[in-house]
C-alpha cells in the first residue's frame, strides 16, 4: 500500500463558511465533488500559491471535526492495517462508500482521532 495524498480535512454542516475564510487566506478551489450516498456530502479542496492544501467537506455532523485525509492506492489492504491498529469504521459497521469512482470510509482511533481513508479508482 502507498499513501497518494496526505492532508488535513474538515468536516463540517456550514462548510461554506470555512472555505470562505480559506478563500480570504488565498486559498482556491482545485477541485469539488459530490457524493449522494447515505447523506448527502461535497468536498472541496482548496489549495494555495505555495501549494497548501486542505479539503473541506459539507455533511450532516453536530459540529466541525477535523480529520486526516490519506488516500492510499489500495484501499483493502489500508482499511485492514488501520483496523489492526483499533481503528473502527465511524458508520460502526464494515459499510464503506463505492461511488464506482473511489472508495471511503471514516475511521476512528481508540483515542478519537480521525482519519478519511481514500482510494481513487482510474
């Protein structure tokens, strides 16, 4: 397995406002996406001139969360890694998301920390 891309994620109900202060710190959109799953989600990543990046993404959460976006080449062989580290699945299932396009899911530490596990699929 290898790491595509590693960066800081926020997950938030008012993601407008979020980028709009990252638009105001010169950050802007490289790319949106979104996905009508079990609720409906749209990341956004924002980059800037030094090529800075963040997502933020827009979902049904009681409050901002801040996670560590990994996507990584094989998705399977990740999500088993992270679980035999205690990583559990925040949907408290196995159920990841398969857009066709990419793999999702959202992984707890038995601390709490977060991470947004993603494979793109070319």
């Amino acid at each position: 397995m290898n790491i595509t891309n590693f960066s800081t994620l926020i997950i938030s109900p008012n993601s407008d406002e979020i980028v709009s202060v990252f638009n105001e710190l010169g950050f802007v959109k490289q790319h949106e996406k979104n996905f009508s799953t079990d609720e409906d989600v749209t990341s956004t990543i924002l980059v800037d001139g030094d090529g800075h990046m963040i997502s933020i993404a827009s979902a049904p959460v009681p409050r901002d969360m801040t996670v560590i976006r990994m996507n990584v080449d094989n998705f399977e062989e990740a999500y088993e890694f992270l679980k035999t580290k205690g990583f559990v699945n925040a949907k408290g299932t196995d159920k990841v998301e398969d857009t066709g396009t990419s793999k999702a899911a959202l992984l707890l530490s038995p601390s709490g920390f977060a991470i947004s596990l993603s494979q793109h699929i070319k």
